[in-house]
C-alpha cells in the first residue's frame, strides 16, 4: 500500500498497490471491503479525490492524469497528457483546479490545471528545486507544500495562484504536510519522523500568523515510497491514518513429530 488518499467524508480510502507487478488504484472503506479501482494499464497510482467524493484523480503510465467515477462503471476520462512525469497533488475547495507535480530535467515543481473546458497547465511554483506535494488550504487562498533550495526539504506556504512571497512553517526539515479541515493548523513530518503541528491563524488585511512548531508524536512512516503523503488527516483534524512501516514477523510455526511413540 501507498499514497493514501482519504475521502471527503472520511469513509473510504483510495491508495496505490501493486499485484503481480501491476500497480492500480484500489478502494478500501471504514468496514475493511477492498475493491480495485483501475486495471487497464500497468501503471496507476497516487490517488487524489474529487471534493464532491464522486471521482478520483490518479497518475498514469506515467505522465498522464485521468480521473474516473467512483459511483459507477463509466469510463476513465483523461484530465493532462505531459512528456513528462507528472501526479495529482490536490483538488482545489471549490472543485475547479487540479495542483499537480510535474518533473522538469533534474527537478519537481508544482503545476495547476483548471478542471473546466480550458486545460491549459499554468506553473506555480517553478525552480531549479525541488517542489511538491503541494496542499490547498481549506479556503482555497493558500498552497502548503515542500521545497529543496536550502539544501533539505522544508514546509512553505504561498499565496494561490499569487502573487506573493512564501512563508516557511517548519525549522529543521519539514516534509509530508497536510490540512485538516478546519485550516487552524498544519501538520508535517519532521526530520526526527514526528508529525508536527503549526498553528495558523489568519490575521488582518488577509496576513497569517503561525505558530511555533509542536511535535505530537513520533511516526513511522515507511520512508521507501518517495512521493506524496503517506499519512491521513480526518476531516475534524483529530484523527490520523498512518501509513507505516512495519518490520518483517515471522508466522508461527508448527512442528510435527512423526512416529512419536508418547510418554511410557
């Protein structure tokens, strides 16, 4: 499992998973029913929903982003073709504009796309850096999201779609943010492997005020997959669903006499 994706009403989970070397979209919901999602190419991955939880946004094969229903059989719909790779990051509140990650030579920057008629890619954030994994606010105002230019991955909020200049949230090595959905607070994954919390709390003419950074607890995220979140906010921020790491267990074993003659 990874790259997992919560619904908006917190139900269901789509995520990424590879059977017989295959990676698709599958579906699991709070009852523990599984079902797949995508099976025609071999290559589908990091799910992203609709904000109405009737559709899901996934990369494809791997520089194309389709979305397909949820609700019924229907067809998947292409939503971007690239020449390069690109994934789904985030659906805007309002539900009209896709963030996505694009890569570009040696770097990862954000890119949006309206989910209108018009589908032209419009860049957000673009370096020589690496950005990604970028996060609308619950008012659709701001962008959380990770950026490489000091030389590790931090956690940068930025006006969306602009202009206007970044802010840095954590200190130390921040990556992995999310939102919950009241946007009182962010959370991230510190370098220690702690989610963190960072309050935010909008001040006058629109300007933010944020908190110190508050580590909740330690984590164990499995650090092999390299893309997207690999952790879940519920949708009243007092939840989390963790995709972790878990070392090896060895199954019971059973050891079988053959010929014992018993106790005289």
């Amino acid at each position: 499992m990874a790259n997992p994706s919560l619904s908006p009403d917190g139900s269901r989970v789509a995520f990424s998973r590879v059977v017989g070397g295959n990676w698709d979209v599958w579906l699991i919901d709070m009852q523990g029913a599984v079902s797949q999602l995508t099976s025609a190419l071999p290559l589908d991955g990091n799910p992203v929903w609709s904000k109405d939880g009737r559709r899901v946004f996934y990369q494809s094969n791997p520089s194309n982003i389709y979305s397909r229903s949820v609700i019924d059989g229907t067809p998947e719909e292409v939503v971007l073709r690239e020449p390069t790779m690109i994934y789904p990051s985030a659906v805007s509140p309002d539900g009209s504009v896709l963030l996505y990650t694009r890569a570009t030579g040696m770097s990862t920057d954000l890119w949006y796309v309206s989910l209108g008629a018009d589908r032209t890619p419009h860049p957000f954030v673009h370096t020589a850096f690496h950005e990604r994994d970028g996060q609308f606010s619950p008012d659709g105002k701001w962008v959380a999201y990770q950026a490489s230019d000091t030389g590790h991955f931090e956690i940068y909020l930025q006006p969306f779609p602009g202009p206007g200049d970044r802010i840095q949230v954590s200190s130390g090595g921040g990556q992995q943010v999310r939102w919950p959905g009241n946007g009182s607070e962010l959370f991230y994954i510190a370098a220690d492997q702690r989610l963190t919390s960072v309050r935010v709390t909008l001040g006058p003419n629109g300007k933010l005020d944020l908190g110190k950074p508050v580590p909740l607890f330690r984590t164990e995220v499995d650090s092999s997959f390299l893309t997207r979140q690999q952790y879940m906010v519920s949708p009243d921020g007092q939840r989390f669903l963790i995709n972790a790491a878990t070392e090896a267990i060895d199954p019971p074993s059973i050891t079988v006499i053959l010929n014992w003659k018993g106790i005289p």
